[in-house]
C-alpha cells in the first residue's frame, strides 16, 4: 500500500499538456461568461447561458486550483507550485468580478421566480439563483471591488500563504533533534509522560521563532475581514459569516447557550483524567491528549484500514467498500514530513467524484478517528456526486456533519465489542475528542472575536494575543487545566484563524460535533432505514439554509434543547468516565 496520495487524475504534472491548455482557457473562459453578460439575450436565455458557463468555469478552476494547492500541502517548498498558485490567485480575481456582476444581474431580475418556472434548465438549481438574488445586497460595489480584490492578493491572501509556508518549514528543536512542528505536536498522544511533557515544552519555546511573523499575520487578516464586512454592508465580521454559512444567530445562541452550560461537566472529565494522571491541580496542557489505561496501542496503518473497513462497514457495506477504495486508488496522504501542513483536511474532486485526504498519521486511535473523520467529509462529496456544481457548496458546519457522524460511529461500534480496559481507554478517547470540539473550539470562537473586536483599534502585539488565548482558555476550560500549563500559542498552531474570506472557522467544528451526534442519535432509533435519509440528507446540504436541512430529518437547530440532548449524551459518558477514574 503507498502512502501518499496520488494526483496524477489531475495532471501528470505542471508541464502536463492537459494543464497547460487549462491554464489557458481560463481567462478564455472567463472573458465568454462576460460577454454573455454584456449581451442583448432574452433574460432567460442569458440566465441560462450565465448558469452553464459558470458550471464549465468552476470545474476548470476547481481542476486547476487543486492541482497546485494539493502539491504545496505536502510540499511547502515546491516553488513551481507556488508560481502558478500565485498565477491562479490573479486569473480567480477577474473570476469573482465576473462572478459579482453575475449575482448583481441576477438580484436585478424582478420577475426571477416566473423565468425559474419557465425554464427546465434553472429549476433544479433554483435555490442557488435565490441565493444569488439575495447576496446581490451585500456584493462590494462594482466600482471598488478590482482594487480591493487586488488587494487582498498583496494583503489576505499573502499573509495566509506566508502563515502556511511558516508552519510547514517550522521545526522544533527536540531532545537534540529538529523536527517538523506536526511531528512534534503529535507527541502529544505519547505513551511516555516525559515525552508529551518534553515535546510541549520544546514547541511552545519555538514559537518564539515565528511569534512576530504570526501575529503580523493575524492581525493584518482580520483587518482585512472587518473592511471586507463593511465593504460588504455588514454590521460585523460575525453576520457577514453567519450568512456566508446560511445560519442565523438565533441557531448559533442556541448551541453556544447549551455548550457553556455544560461546561462544568467537561470539566469534571479533565479533572478526573488528571487525577488518573497523578496531577492535583487540573491537567497540564501537555497531558490533554495523554492515552489512559493499559489497552492503548499503537496501531500501524495497514491496521488501521482494517478497523475502519470492520467498523465502519456495519453502518453499510457501501461504507466500507469506499473507504477501500479510497486507500487502494491513493487517495490519502498519510505520514508527516518536512515540507508537509500540519492537522488533517479533505480536498473534493468533484468532476471526478473522488477525495484527497491529507493526516498526519503516528498509530494512536485518535488518528484512526481522524481517518474516519477525513472519509466522512470524502463520503459526503461522495453523495453530492452528479450535482450541479452551484449546489454543493455546503456551509460549514454542515460539512462537518458526515465527519462527525463517522467519527461516532466508529467510537459506538469499537466500544461495544472492547473489554472494560478497552472501554475506559477508548471512552477517555472519545471525550478527548468532544472536549476539543466543544471546550477548544468555544474558547477559538471568544479569542477570534476579542482579536477582531480590538483590531478596530489596534494591531495585538504578541503579548496580548497570548493574554487572549489564555484567558478564552480560562473561560472555557476553567479548572479542567492546571492555571500555569496552558497553551498561550494556540492562535499560533492552528490554521483556522489565518484563511483570508474564511472567518470564524471554529465554532462550525462544535456545530458538526452536537448535530453529527443528533443525526448518530436518529440512526440508533431507525436503524438501516435511516441510511438513505442520511445519504439524502448530506447530498441536500448545499441546497438550503442550515435551518432546513436540519428539519429535514426533523431537529429544530434554532431551539436550546436539541443542543443540550446531543450534550447529555456526552455528560452520560463523562459520568461513566469519572466512575472507571475513581475504580482505577
């Protein structure tokens, strides 16, 4: 089994003669989509002409775009990549102008719902032209946009580049030796105490390496995101991306409102872990991701396929024989290197209907939930296969939903069948995990919003970006973590805070984790029947608001109490945890 994946089905390289005619038919492609705007057709025949030729453009783009970003995940240093991303970036820009006076057509159309009756070609992507109608309020104005969406090319988007070249060229001096960050901070699921201990103190002293560049970029990202806001015609950095994600406050309120309330439990959990652990005073950061008990193992990759194809196949078949195919055609890139991103991500290829998935794989079961995690997001693209391309843009809490929905899955069936030993070490694990998807990802949501709320003011130094996420830490995990072995660089290692046009990129993770659980909770109580409501749910995730697709399989997003059911499954197993704790 090779372990890297394979993007050959884009293009044999950048030479390809497939890529190179697309790379010149880009601007080609461009430059027909205008002029069919600027033509005298009948609104309907424009419309329609409009619609296929975005369709052409975005498989193009999404080919080409793919192909150069995927090469630079596993190779930071790839400078040919890095060229013609750069090209990419620049054709993209009169790309998005075009795609703006399209959505500012379509807004001015007054009689939109009758030429969508009339015409059998718009009516299947009906909602994606409501959408645009709708948007066509909050487009920059066409007279500012070229200068600010070049820009964003010298400002956002070169400052998200130089935070990823950061991170994937930063090395750690560990125990004598250098080694890539994501090695490092995969140290963290160790068996030996001394060395998540050692790991964590030789990573948060490297920082100090890259401490400066960090926060210039940061800061200068989301100053970026707060003129894009009111460019935009939007109160705040926060409503521009609730209606970038078809969500609404009041469904956001509702989780947040049902997450801090059970905080208190979450901490339970860590302070029985810690007490396991031989601390007295909560857990010390580097002990977070600590494994528990004697059944922990390290599994080598051949193993994990195994587990996930047994496992996860009990959904349905159809589960396991993708994922198969996902490590037979290379699909998955596993191993951390030098040169490589840190974290996890899944890329669609959707004219193709395959997935890349990027780990960094070191044989704990974390990463085999990461793997499961991963496929999910492969499996939902799987499901939008055939769509039109305008109708698979789901939001991001949405695309969290099938991710999270495996990752539970594979937990429930693997505890089921594990002895007592298994089941404390294999619960502690799954807790670990909904920790950082509740706790983690509330106390990212209140350090994002402190550092664009201050950012109107002033540019964070580096002291107080740290003060900041200390202090979120302390809001959210309280008495769980030892006051003085926290993570003051958490906004330093973690790739969500730097996307230039992607803000906010934390609390959807907490919104896939409780709805990913609820949807899990409707499977338990229809059983096989379910599967295709699933199937059907995720292939509809681009075709609605947040609030629709939920009711759909019948849960009320913007209601409390759905949120604290998903939660008192979670408070169920912290109970059970802390009583395995105090019997160990």
């Amino acid at each position: 089994m090779k372990n890297t994946w394979d993007l050959s089905f884009l293009y044999k390289g950048f030479e390809d003669e497939a890529f190179q005619a697309d790379l010149a038919r880009l601007p080609e492609a461009i430059v027909e989509q205008k002029a069919i705007l600027d033509s005298d057709l009948p609104v309907q025949e424009k419309l329609e002409k409009l619609m296929d030729a975005d369709e052409a453009l975005s498989l193009l783009m999404d080919r080409l775009f793919n192909f150069a970003g995927l090469t630079l995940a596993t190779d930071a240093g790839n400078g040919t990549a890095q060229q013609y991303e750069d090209k990419l970036s620049v054709i993209a820009n009169d790309a998005s102008l075009v795609g703006s006076a399209i959505t500012r057509f379509v807004g001015s159309i007054e009689n939109l719902e009758e030429i969508i009756a009339a015409s059998e070609k718009l009516q299947p992507i009906a909602f994606a032209l409501r959408e645009m109608k709708q948007s066509a309020a909050h487009v920059i104005p066409a007279e500012i946009e070229p200068w600010m969406l070049q820009m964003r090319l010298s400002g956002g988007s070169a400052f998200s580049q130089l935070r990823d070249k950061l991170d994937s060229t930063h090395t750690v001096d560990f125990r004598g030796e250098s080694l890539p960050l994501p090695a490092v901070r995969g140290m963290a699921y160790d068996g030996d105490a001394s060395v998540r201990k050692d790991a964590y103190e030789a990573e948060i002293a490297s920082y100090k390496k890259i401490e400066l560049p960090m926060s210039y970029c940061l800061n200068s990202i989301k100053m970026e995101a707060r003129t894009m806001a009111k460019a935009k015609g939007y109160d705040s950095v926060l409503d521009m991306t609730l209606d970038q994600n078809r969500m609404d406050r009041e469904t956001l309120e509702a989780m947040i409102t049902a997450i801090k309330e059970y905080l208190p439990h979450f901490r339970r959990y860590l302070r029985a872990k810690a007490a396991y652990l031989g601390h007295e005073d909560g857990l010390p950061f580097y002990d977070l991701f600590a494994p528990v008990g004697k059944a922990s193992k390290a599994y080598t990759i051949e193993e994990a396929r195994e587990v996930l194809l047994r496992e996860m196949g009990k959904f349905t078949p159809a589960m396991a024989q993708f994922m198969d195919n996902a490590f037979e055609q290379r699909w998955i890139d596993v191993y951390p290197k030098e040169g490589k991103g840190g974290g996890a991500f899944c890329a669609g290829a959707h004219e193709y209907d395959r997935s890349l998935i990027l780990t960094n794989f070191q044989g704990s079961f974390s990463d085999i939930s990461t793997l499961a995690h991963e496929l999910g997001h492969a499996w939902h693209n799987r499901c939008m296969a055939g769509l039109p391309y305008c109708l698979t843009g789901t939001p991001m809490p949405l695309a969290e939903t099938a991710s999270i929905f495996n990752e539970t899955m594979l937990a429930h069936q693997v505890l089921k069948n594990a002895s007592a030993e298994e089941q404390f070490t294999l619960l502690e694990s799954s807790l670990m995990e909904v920790t950082q998807t509740c706790v983690d990802i509330l106390s990212r949501y209140l350090f994002e919003t402190e550092v664009i709320d201050t950012r109107a003011d002033h540019a964070m130094t580096v002291d107080e970006l740290k003060d900041a996420m200390l202090r979120a830490q302390d809001a959210t995990y309280g008495d769980g973590l030892a006051k003085d072995v926290r993570h003051p660089y958490m906004w330093a290692c973690k790739s969500h805070y730097y996307s230039s046009g992607l803000n906010f990129y934390n609390f959807p993770y907490a919104f896939g984790e409780l709805f990913g659980k609820g949807v899990f909770a409707q499977y338990l109580k229809e059983g096989d029947a379910f599967v295709p409501k699933y199937n059907q749910l995720l292939r509809s995730c681009g075709s609605g608001t947040i609030a629709e697709v939920a009711a759909s399989v019948g849960i009320d997003v913007r209601n409390p109490d759905f949120w604290r059911a998903s939660l008192e499954v979670v408070k169920a197993e912290i109970d059970t945890f802390c009583q395995l704790c105090e019997k160990q």
